[in-house]
C-alpha cells in the first residue's frame, strides 16, 4: 500500500514549484461504500481525494455534507489522504467550520457564491485549511487577479458544476494559460471531463491539480489512467 503524505504549505507563489496532483473524484464512486473506494484509490496512487459537496441550490444536484465527510475521515485518517473539498454551495461561509472539524484539508468555495471573498478565505484560513477559489465556465477569470495572492489553489471549472460525466469545455483553456502566465507558482485545478483524451491540452495550458471521476472510476485500470495524467502534467511542467 502506498501512503500518501500531506502538505499543508503556507501559499508561497514565489518559490514553490508546482507539482503534478491527481485527485480523483468520489462522486463518481460508490456511495454504498465510500471508504472502500476511497482507499482503492489511494491504493492506486490518488495524490488528493476530490470531495464535490453540492447543496441542491448552488447547483441544480444534491451529494452529501460535512457529517460524511467526517465518516470518511474516521476510515482514512488525516496525514494518510488530502481532503480537496469543492464546495457547490450557496452559502460557503456557513459550512468552513463544519468541514474543518469533519477533517478537510483544503476548501474550494465558489467566486459566484459570496459577495465577499476575502472574508471567506480569511475564514478559511482561520481553521488552519488550505483556501481555493472556484470560478463556473461563465465566470471571467480577471475576477480571480486581485485575490491570488491570498489563495491556495484556483480552480478553473471546465464544466458546468453539478454532475459528473460531462463535456470538457476546451474553451476554458485560455483562463487556464492566463492564470498560469500571471502566477507561474499556483496551484490550478481544473474540474470535468478530464482524462487521456484531454489531458495533455489541459497540462499544457498550466493546470497543475486534475480531478477526474469518469475517466478514472469507469478505467479497467484506474492505477494506469492516473499514472497517465500525472506523466502529462509532470511533462508540462517540464517543457514551460
Ligand atoms: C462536477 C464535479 C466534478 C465531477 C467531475 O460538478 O465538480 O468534480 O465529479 O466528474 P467527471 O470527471 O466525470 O467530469
Ligand atoms: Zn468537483
């Protein structure tokens, strides 16, 4: 078994280098047995575990909440998997205290979703988690500029939030190729459709943190897929 560690680094945009991170997504695994499947993942060398919480509200879907959140964290324990919640909720401030305590790691809140942003990364940051930002496909990626400094990690939406299985939108690419020509040290995670079909156009724009749940869940070899997409990140990385 291969243990993963964590890295809860301070945001340092000027002397990290970027890393490849691989963070497949449990909403497409088995919600009858999450904890399994999680560790199956872990197993096969997931850097992160992408969490996807959607309120029914922010996103025309429900999944699940911080109570199991914590219930996954009673199986795989903090230090042996990175808890990436991506938080599709109407309301973010309302639950950073929650998922704190249920044991995440880094909290992705929407741009759309608060008239203050700054307040909610200071929130998030006040519980000793990593704090990202998220913008949907309509949102202009000029918003996330005078923030950057503040944040972990921004996620480029490259589909509609709300369901797995979608179209990559290759048109997000170029919020991608900005963000990254601006902060060459950010962490950028794009988020649907990802996998061997795409993932070279999203490496070489800059994204950095690739979460995929289709490509990866449905895989004969799950291990193979992810070795796959981290071989193209590590190659961007190498040739930018
Ligand atoms: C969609 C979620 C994604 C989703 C990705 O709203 O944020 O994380 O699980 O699924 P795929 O990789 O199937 O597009
Ligand atoms: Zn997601």
């Amino acid at each position: 078994m291969h243990q993963r560690t964590v890295e809860n680094s301070h945001p340092d945009h000027t002397h990290n280098m970027v890393k490849p991170i691989i963070a497949p997504s449990i909403l497409s695994g088995d919600f009858g047995d999450l904890g399994r499947d999680s560790q199956q993942m872990l197993d096969r060398r997931a850097d992160w575990l992408h969490v996807d919480v959607m309120d029914g509200h922010f996103v025309p879907n429900l999944s699940f909440g911080a109570l199991v959140i914590k219930g996954l964290r009673n199986k795989i324990p903090k230090g042996q998997a990175f808890f990436d919640c991506h938080m599709m909720v109407s309301n973010p401030s309302q639950w950073v205290e929650d998922v704190a305590k249920a044991g995440g790691d880094q909290y992705t809140f929407h741009y759309e979703a608060t008239d203050e942003p700054e307040k909610v990364i200071q929130q998030i940051k006040a519980t000793g988690m990593r704090a990202a930002m998220a913008i949907k496909p309509n949102t202009p990626v000029d918003v996330v500029y005078p923030l950057a400094d503040k944040l972990d990690m921004v996620l480029v939406m490259t589909v509609e939030p709300g369901f797995g299985g979608q179209s990559f939108m290759h048109d997000m690419m170029e919020k991608v190729t900005k963000l990254r020509q601006k902060f060459p040290n950010l962490d950028i995670e794009v988020d649907g459709g990802l996998g061997p079909d795409t993932i070279d156009t999203a490496a070489n724009a800059g994204a950095n943190v690739i979460v995929a749940g289709t490509s990866v869940y449905k895989a004969q070899d799950p291990e193979q897929v992810m070795d796959l997409m981290r071989s193209s990140v590590a190659n961007a990385i190498k040739a930018a």
